[in-house]
C-alpha cells in the first residue's frame, strides 16, 4: 500500500495575503500576520499553505504583475519574515508553496525595462514583440482583461503582447536564455526550501511561433476558439523540462493553474499532468466551480475529471479560489444558510483528490458586499456593474468582534463584512456545530481514517434525485459519504450488511450506529459513517 505523500494526501490551504491578517497596521495583510496565525493554521489541521503572490510588485493586478521575483513585497513584509513563516510552518509539518508567476512580468521588471529599450537590445526576444500590420496591431487575439492584446511602445516602433493588463507584458518561452533565468529562479526559492509553486495560467505559457489569429465561434461571450495564443503543444515539452529541473529536489510539488472558460475542460487540464509523473504534479479544473448547486451537475463534472486524469495521475479538487465568487454565495439556498456550503466542504474534503480549501471557505465566508467605489480590481473597474469583479471573494478574514472583524485596527483595503463578527474564528472555535470546528474535525478524519484521504473511490448514489455517495475503501477499511443536495428527506438503503459508525454527521451527533446502510438523510445532510464490522 502507498505512503502518505503530502500533496496527494494531505489538504492545501490557499492563503490571499492582502486579506489575511494586518500585522503592521496599513490595512493590508502580510506575511507577519500569516505567521501570527500559525496555530490557527495549524489547528485546522492542513498539509500545506499556498500563498497567493508577494513578490516585488507594483500591484496593479495585485501581485500578479510581478517586478521582481526574487523579492518580497514591502507590503507584505521583508525575506526575513518570508523565511520566518517558512521555519514556522516546517516546524509544524506544515509545507509552503509559492504562486508562480511568469506567463507574464510587471512592464516595471528590469528584463522589461531592458527589452523595450531597443530593437537589438539582448534581452529583446525574451518578451513577445511585433510590428503592426499597417495601424493595426499584429493580429486580434484579445487580452483577457478587455480589449487588444497588443500594446504599441512608440520608442521602438513595434508591439508587444499582453494577455492581461498592458503592465502585464507577455514573455518569450520559446527564448532559451529567458527560460534559463526561470529556472534559475525557481531554483533559488526551491534552496531556500520552498515546498512548490503553483503555476498561474500555465495553459498561457506559449504562443503560436506564426501568431496566427483564432478560430471565430458562434458561442455568445466566447467569439474566439483560443486555439492559437493559449494552450500551444509545445508547452508539454517545457513542463518536462521543469519537472524533471523539479525532481532534483527531494518531495517538492507543482500545481498548474489551467484557465479555460466556462463549462472548463477536463482533458485539457489533465494533458498538463503528462502520463501523471511527467509534467505537473497535479492541474486544476474549474468545471467543479463553474456548475451551479446541483448534484448531477457535481458529480458528472467530478466524474468526467477522474476519467481525464491519467494512470498514476491524481486530481486536484477546487471549489473557491481568489478569481470566482465564494462557494458560499454561489451556491444560495435559503437566505442566511450555510447548508449548502456544508455539504460542498464534505465533498470537497472527502472525494478522490487534492482538496484546496480557500481561506474563510472553512467560515463559510461569503462575497464582499461591495460598493461601486470600494472596487479595487482592475476587471470590477471595467466591467461593473454587470461584472462586479473579484474582490468579491478576497474581503479580510473576520478573526474576532473587534473593529474590521480583527484583521487590522484601521480601514482595510477592502472593507470588513458588517456582520463578520457571526462567522469569525473566535465565535466558531468554540461552537461544537460551527462551519469551522466542522473542517477541523473532517480533516482530522482524513488523517485518522486514511481511506478517507488515500482510498479508491467507489460511487454508488450519482447524483440523481439530487444525493451523491459514494465509498472509499483503503485495504480492509471502508467509510461511506452521503451528501443530501436537496432541502428534503432523502433514504438510503443500500443494504450493505455490517455495522457502520457515525464518524461525522451535519446534523446528528457521532458516535451512533447503523446496521448496514439502511437510514434518512435529513435535508442537505452530509453524513461520513465507517464500517466497523460484519454482522
Ligand atoms: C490568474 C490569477 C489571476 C490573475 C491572472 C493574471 O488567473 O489567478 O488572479 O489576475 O492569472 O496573472
């Protein structure tokens, strides 16, 4: 039987760092106060943390324009306080994994500053430069933030590419030197002994060589096929290199952010895991997050996404993330309910794969009640008020009742929840029933019971009349998951002969029985119950 490996088995904690918690008063997260969350972290009982960016940045898309890669941030706090929360977190087992950006730099990083100055300057072809064609840009693709992909610089008369904001230039993979020096600065984080990096828009690597446009489509809000400027064949080849430059490290994990758009695409993402051992560690596919509340909908999206993975391939499971709307609110129900958000955490937490919790999903935090002028991210400017942006999901984690829920003394970057104070970790750790002491009893179940964590996965109940069950099974141990979607009384009666425990119930008390697998679940109850014997 295999071993427990930490990014297989464990569960990883996303941590937005602007919206954790203010050590030094300025109303931003940083690092510091990530650290002073140690046993927070720790208690919730994850694997790993991965940290949104806190590179060097101007922070027009909030650290993901990044100017210097080998820096952090004053914002966020000084390579001490980096290499501080590392030692904390690698004394408590907890690994540590970096956002990886580098489909793009700042247009302030020094490779930028230098490619732009002149046609023949040596560090030209390390981004992506054209001439027009007449006064048009070089072909249409579109940036995803809105508007051409391609920026003219009147210094040197040619354009370059942005696939998001104009600060965001694009960068030449198909240039060896370029990808020498990342590389070379994925090595420098890896000595420091960072855990791994997850890969933001990894399918956005590399372009055409011929820039040709994309297919046109008859799909509403999708008029283009990006067949052309996003997942290009040749990146497999890159990310074979950078798996094995990866491997030369002792346990260290890469997780690729795959961006397609809605329904998401299963088998694209999984073509980044290779044959399972050869690219990625693991991908991410959003097709979980794009549904709505729906067990069907849940389950045949999970289903298509186990069937992509690869042999010796293993999934990542995501429901919340910084660029999508809370689960919490996504999922609606009835009003001032976190039923729903219950049971999308059990499955989440008891499915085959790699859950990412993101941070406040384990409160059932919802989306930022925002005001026009309180918007701060570049796609809510523009797009308001049909797209309200995204930093709906990235309001400041609510700790306590004190002023701005405890995540810092003076006006946050985004305001505090008004009744944040109903869901901070203060009230829910001491509340039995509370979402949060639910995640730190699940996750505890998943290191006690390993099949909960490493076993097959058996599905029995696929969604229809709106519950999804299933087992998973670990060599003679067997536990049985049951997730009621609908607001009504669902039976089970599978007749599975044994004895099963209650391990976790939304809505009963553990330590019940039952004899073999004959009970109701009550309205949106998720239940996980063991077999603890024949009859
Ligand atoms: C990814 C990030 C998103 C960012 C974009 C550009 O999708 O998750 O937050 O704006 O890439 O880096």
């Amino acid at each position: 039987m295999s071993e427990f490996v930490w990014w297989k088995h464990g569960v990883i904690y996303q941590i937005y760092p602007r919206s954790f918690r203010d050590s030094n008063s300025d109303g931003v997260g940083d690092i510091r106060g990530i650290t002073d969350s140690i046993d927070y972290i720790a208690e919730l009982g994850v694997d790993a943390i991965w940290i949104s960016p806190v590179n060097k940045s101007p922070m027009l898309d909030f650290g993901y324009d990044i100017e210097d890669y080998r820096e952090i941030d004053p914002l966020f706090g000084t390579m001490d306080d980096f290499l501080d929360l590392m030692k904390q977190c690698h004394d408590r087992n907890i690994r540590v994994i970096m956002d990886l950006v580098v489909n793009h730099t700042s247009d302030r990083h020094n490779w930028f500053l230098e490619s732009r100055s002149s046609r023949n300057n040596p560090k030209r072809d390390w981004y992506i430069w054209h001439p027009g064609s007449g006064t048009r840009p070089p072909n249409r693709w579109k940036s995803a933030f809105g508007g051409s992909a391609w920026e003219f610089d009147e210094r040197t008369g040619e354009y370059y590419l942005h696939s998001f904001l104009k600060e965001q230039p694009d960068l030449n993979w198909r240039n060896p030197e370029l990808k020498k020096a990342v590389f070379d600065m994925m090595s420098f984080w890896l000595d420091l002994g960072v855990d791994g990096f997850r890969l933001d828009v990894v399918n956005w690597f590399i372009k055409d060589k011929k820039l040709r446009d994309n297919p046109v489509t008859m799909r509403p809000f999708h008029p283009e096929r990006h067949k052309y400027d996003r997942n290009r064949p040749e990146v497999h080849d890159l990310l074979r290199e950078m798996r094995v430059m990866t491997d030369r490290y002792r346990d260290r994990m890469l997780v690729g952010e795959v961006f397609t758009l809605i329904p998401g695409d299963p088998e694209l993402s999984a073509r980044f895991i290779g044959n399972g051992m050869d690219q990625l560690h693991m991908a991410f596919d959003f097709s979980i997050i794009y549904r709505f509340w729906s067990a069907r909908g849940f389950y045949r999206a999970l289903k298509k996404w186990y069937r992509a993975i690869p042999a010796g391939g293993w999934p990542a499971i995501v429901l919340s993330n910084h660029d999508q709307p809370r689960g919490r609110s996504r999922y609606l129900g009835p009003p001032g309910s976190d039923a729903r958000a219950r049971v999308a955490s059990v499955f989440l937490l008891t499915v085959r794969g790699t859950p990412f919790l993101y941070y406040g999903e384990e409160l059932g935090m919802k989306n930022a009640r925002l005001r026009k002028s309180d918007i701060v991210d570049p796609l809510g400017h523009k797009f308001w008020p049909i797209y309200k942006g995204r930093d709906l999901s990235r309001g400041p984690m609510p700790w306590d009742g004190s002023e701005n829920g405890g995540f810092s003394p003076v006006n946050p970057w985004l305001p505090a929840d008004p009744d944040c104070e109903n869901i901070s970790v203060l009230k829910q750790s001491s509340d039995p029933y509370s979402m949060l002491t639910m995640h730190r009893r699940i996750i505890s179940l998943r290191k006690q019971y390993r099949e909960l964590s490493m076993g097959d996965f058996i599905p029995v109940l696929k969604g229809w009349r709106g519950i999804i069950a299933y087992y998973r099974k670990y060599g003679s141990d067997t536990s049985f998951i049951a997730l009621n979607f609908t607001a009504s009384e669902k039976k089970i009666d599978l007749n599975h002969r044994g004895q099963w425990r209650v391990l976790f119930s939304t809505h009963r008390t553990s330590y019940k029985f039952f004899t073999d697998l004959k009970f109701r679940l009550h309205p949106n109850e998720a239940i996980i119950v063991k077999r603890i014997g024949d009859m």
